[in-house]
C-alpha cells in the first residue's frame, strides 16, 4: 500500500461513527419503552413515550438518541408524544456501517411503522437522513433541521487542511467499497414535495455546518423558515433552551 493510499484510509477510517454504547442503563427513557423496528434491510432500536402522533427526533453522526435529552424529555414532561432512534452503526443499533441513504431507510421505517408522525427535528447528519426518508414517502406535519450538513464532504477535508490527492484517493475507495458519493445530498431536491413546514436552524459560530448555506436553502425552499443564531456552537443547538422555545413556538406549542 502506498502512502497515498495509506493517508486516504486514514482519512476514511474518520467516517467511521464513534458513538458511545447504549447499554440498557444508559437509554434515555425506562426499558418498557424500546422496540426495535424491522425493515427490509435493518433493524432500528426506538424508544417512544406518549400517546398520538408523536414528534420523531432524530440525533446527527457520532451521537446517540441521547443528544436530545432536553427537547424531548421537555416534550414527555408537557405531555406530547416523543418517538427517539438511534441511527445506524450508532448507539443501541445492531448495524456496522451508515450512510445517510442507509440511515434514511432507517428513518423511512420508523416513519412508516409509527405513522402518523406530527413533526420530525433532526440535528446535523440526522437532517440528512429525514430528507432521504421524506424524499422516499415519509410524511410529518412540520420539519425541523439544526445544524442541516450542506457542505460537500471534500470541501470540509480542504478546510480542515487536508491535501486534495488524499481527498480525491480516499472518495475513490469509498466508491468502490460502498457504490457510495461522499457528496450529501441536494437537500432542496429531496425535500421539493414536502408538503409540511419547514424550519432550519443554524449558528454564525458553527464552522461545521456553516450558516450562509442553511440561510442559501431556506431561500429556496418555499415553505421554509430560516433561524440563525450568533454564538451557538454545532453541539450546542441541540441543546440550548432558547432553541428549544423557538421549536415550540414554531409547532404552535
């Protein structure tokens, strides 16, 4: 192997998620809570709470469902129903790789299995994985997007410094071994039949997924509302409570 090809499996060996375990005690909600949705092609563990068309949230790459313990548990304690997931390869899931049309599917599944879903709230990769399930039939009243990945992967690597023939062999292996683009998807294209509203959410000081390209794709998106902060940071937003009152107030709560 040359070293070319040795930096681009280092570079790849980075996608790759990392997410922490969830043994049973580690769960967010009580055990009697979980199931496990079968597809066609992977299981997804999930965990609901409440009663009618709940909110499905869904957590972003390296995360678990747990990243959502204070816009869902704030939902369960105000008495609206929350449905949580954890994506592929992360958290409780069974499944060893991800990609975001693999973890559409999985979003596409639960959708489905629990329909009907009042709104789906997403944070970074998990906004990419609401996009392919509702481009697939996945239906929710109201779309919520924090921190939604627009950058094309290549461009992120450069900013971070690395040299373009590590970028370029390492998009090579990756299509090889998976028929895969590491380019996202155009999120305009796969959400142009959403019926529902839409709001997006991003931060002037989140350099991973920057603000002007969140701001780009609301103007283009018809029945988009656009929500940038100044001083949150990508993890942050998931967590902030004045976020979590914009999201309210955008559901009519």
């Amino acid at each position: 192997m040359d070293q070319l090809t040795r930096d681009a499996e280092a570079l790849l060996d980075e996608l790759k998620p990392r997410s922490p375990s969830a043994a049973p005690g580690q769960n967010l909600l009580p055990p009697q809570t979980r199931f496990d949705v079968q597809g066609e092609t992977l299981s997804t563990p999930a965990w609901r709470a409440g009663d009618g068309a709940p909110t499905l949230f869904v957590h972003g790459w390296d995360d678990t469902h747990r990243i959502w313990r204070r816009f869902a548990m704030d939902f369960i304690q105000n008495g609206r129903p929350a449905l949580l997931i954890d994506l592929p390869a992360h958290g409780a899931s069974s499944a060893e790789t991800c990609s975001w049309q693999f973890a559409g599917q999985s979003v596409l599944d639960v959708c489905t299995d629990q329909q009907p879903i009042d709104a789906i709230i997403t944070h970074s990769f998990g906004s990419l994985a609401a996009a392919a399930a509702i481009s697939e039939g996945a239906q929710a009243d109201y779309l919520v997007m924090i921190a939604p990945p627009i950058e094309h992967w290549s461009e992120r690597q450069r900013r971070k410094g690395v040299p373009d023939d590590v970028i370029a062999r390492a998009a090579e292996l990756l299509l090889e071994r998976k028929a895969e683009d590491t380019a996202p998807p155009d999120l305009a294209a796969l959400l142009a039949r959403f019926e529902g509203q839409i709001l997006l959410i991003g931060s002037q000081a989140d350099e991973s997924c920057p603000a002007p390209q969140i701001e780009a794709l609301g103007a283009s998106l018809g029945n988009a509302e656009t929500l940038i902060v100044d001083d949150l940071s990508h993890r942050d937003l998931a967590l902030d409570p004045a976020i979590l009152s914009q999201i309210s107030a955008f559901l009519g709560y």
